[in-house]
C-alpha cells in the first residue's frame, strides 16, 4: 500500500489563531513542508453575508465551515496573496487553492494572478475553480448567481486559451476579447495543475473534470457507483482515472461541541481510501490541537502515522 499524501488544511483554523495572525499560517506551512507534507490548502470567500449561518452554525468550532453553517464573521484572508508569501519561504511543498471562486473575477485577471503565483512558485500552484454557495456573496459583488456555472465553464476556457496562445482572441456570451498577449504564462507550457470536486461527480463538474482536471476532490466520500462514473467519463473521453490524482480526507468524530477529535481513528479511516485508488489525503490541524505551539508535534505524528501505512 502507498504511503498517502497528506495535505493541510491552513484555512478555518481560527480555534489556534486570530483570524488577523495570517503570519502564522505561513510558519504552519514551513513546519508542515520541514515535517514531510505533502501539500496545503487554503479556501476562499470575499465576503459572507446572512446566508452563510442561515443552516445554524456549526456545533464545534473546530468542524469544516459548509454552507450554511458559518457566523459571517469567520476569517476568509486572500487565499492567493497568502500563497505568495509561502511560496516565498517554501521550495517543495504544493499550494492547492481550494475553492478559487471563479466566476467572482474576470477571467484574464484572474489568469494573470494565478499564472504569476504558478511562475514564482515554480509549478507548485493547484487551482480548484469553484462556483460556491453564497448567493449573499454573487449579490455583493454583482454578479447573477444563477448564470456562475456558465459563466465557469467559459472562464476555464479562457484560462486555457491565454495560457496557451499568444495573441488570443475569444468572443463568447460573457467575455470578449481580441488579439491580447497575456506574458510571462504558466510554469508549464500546458497551463496550471487544477482539480475539481463537488457534492456529485455529474453534470458540469464532471465535464470540466474530464475536460481539464488533473485531480478529482469530491466533498465527501463518493459511492462506488459515483467512482464508476467518473472512471467511465475519462474512459469515453480517452484519459485513464490512473493519471487523475484521488484526493480524499480523514474521518472525524467530536465527542461533543468543547474537545478536539482523536487522531489515531481519524487516520484510520485513510487505508480504505487508499485501497480505492485515493492517494492525497486532507488534514486540518485545529480539530486535533488546542494549541499552536502543539503544531510541530502534530505534524509530525500525522508523517509517522501515515508512513507506517505503507
């Protein structure tokens, strides 16, 4: 059996630091890539409004922010502006942006930020495009919420376009352009390194997964018939699930709303995953610690544990 990847969650983690600490995620960062991790996560909102607690907010504070279930005052720091500053103090560790929310920006600006963060980090950007919840959020910011699923589908075009050509010219139902050079272009001559996931591999998320996904990360743990889906898509559309990188998570359980989860049973769930094909597992340390000064030792009990795994 592999030995998993394990990847940090850095964001929502505001029960060990003040939302307004951002330096410490950072340091997080450089313990998790000096203790053998693989890779970590940040999320994204640019603004939350009623709707984001209009589920009830979550029990323990420690427990994964979904919709609904969140005080609109959580945290939700630049998620690319804080991988800037890791990326300056890291040289191995992947950056994944988890819930890049799209269709919150123009397409050629945001190609221009992510291509520039993939350059300084030298191809450790990971992008998960994402078209979120929060209507609240599309209101603010004047953008129809109901068209975001079109309006991500046209942007990953876009993206792809620019990062491959120069000059390029798109004239689609949202975005117009003609004979523009977007320079210097990714890392990779191909473009970023993106994942998608979602409630339900079907629809969108599974066309732009077949499309132009490197790494499938679904919210929750997919059925068998889910699984067989996806590897049927990329089959029909000549690509091998083997080559799509499986992002899965541990398994938690709180005893009650006040105590951090246990570790061992935790990870305990990741050999199951691991037998299905999954090989990047997701970790977020504020549902283990209660404390920041414990993050070194955490980390490394999360490498030893999961090394002993293969």
């Amino acid at each position: 059996m592999p030995t998993p990847r394990m990847l940090m969650i850095l964001s929502e983690n505001w029960t060990l630091t003040d939302g307004r600490n951002l330096n410490d995620l950072v340091t997080w960062a450089r313990i998790a890539e000096d203790t053998g991790f693989d890779s970590v996560m940040i999320s994204e909102h640019v603004v939350l409004g009623p709707d984001a607690s209009d589920k009830g907010v979550m029990g323990n504070p420690r427990d994964y922010a979904m919709p609904g279930n969140q005080d609109p005052l959580m945290p939700w720091p630049n998620s690319l502006m804080l991988f800037s500053a890791i990326a300056s103090v890291t040289e191995r560790i992947r950056l994944v942006g988890a819930a890049v929310l799209a269709p919150l920006r123009h397409p050629l600006m945001l190609a221009r930020e992510l291509g520039t963060l993939d350059l300084i980090s030298e191809g450790r950007l990971v992008v998960q495009p994402s078209v979120s919840w929060s209507k609240d959020e599309y209101d603010a910011m004047g953008v129809p919420f109901r068209e975001r699923g079109r309006i991500l589908s046209e942007q990953l075009e876009v993206m792809k376009l620019v990062f491959e050509q120069s000059p390029a010219t798109h004239h689609g139902h949202y975005f117009d352009f003609e004979d523009i050079y977007l320079e210097p272009k990714t890392f990779r001559p191909d473009g970023l390194r993106m994942w998608f996931g979602g409630q339900k591999p079907n629809g969108p998320v599974l066309e732009r997964l077949v499309k132009y996904g490197h790494g499938f990360h679904p919210l929750g743990r997919p059925t068998a018939g889910e699984l067989q889906t996806v590897r049927d898509a990329l089959t029909a559309a000549g690509r091998d699930i083997a080559d799509l990188e499986m992002v899965g998570g541990v398994r938690y359980s709180f005893p009650d709303d006040h105590s951090p989860a246990d570790l061992a049973a935790s990870m305990d769930s990741i050999p199951e995953q691991l037998e299905q094909g999954f090989t990047t597992m997701c970790i977020k340390p504020s549902m283990y610690i209660n404390d920041k000064s414990e993050m070194e030792a955490f980390c490394k009990d999360v490498m030893k544990r999961a090394e002993a795994m293969s």
